[in-house]
C-alpha cells in the first residue's frame, strides 16, 4: 500500500479534505477492532494512519485559520 503525501492533501477541496478525515478515522477505528479481537494482521497501519489524520487535521485547522505555508521549494530562496 503505497501511503499518500502530505502535497496531495493539500491539493484537496475543503469536502474532499473532509470526506478523507472521516474515512481515515474509520480506517483507525476497524484498526482499533482487529487488534482489540486479535485479527490485526500489520500494526505499522497504526502509525500511518494516526499519522496521516494529524496531517489532515493540520491542513484543515491551517485553511480555518488562514494560515499560508510555504511550499519546499520556496524554502531558502
């Protein structure tokens, strides 16, 4: 499973943003399931997906709040 890039969430609209935040959070929940009964086959999942809803989570309280990150390549010009 190839894991998505924090650019490719900011490229998202503000619906898509969200539809993937529920999406990953249920991801997370059925994760909390299969380890809780024991059918939790790759607990690297955890991370991933614990990560990937803060980065979410980040983008969204960023658009809320109006701030504007640069991007890598502008860094150090």
């Amino acid at each position: 499973m190839a894991y998505r890039s924090i650019a490719e969430a900011r490229n998202l609209s503000d619906e898509e943003l969200t539809a993937e935040i529920t999406s990953a959070k249920q991801k997370l929940f059925q994760l909390r399931l299969a380890q809780t009964t024991g059918r939790l086959e790759k607990p690297h999942e955890f991370k991933h997906t614990r990560r990937w809803v803060a980065q979410l989570l980040t983008i969204q309280t960023e658009r809320q709040k109006g701030i504007v990150r640069k991007t890598t390549s502008n860094i150090g010009a």
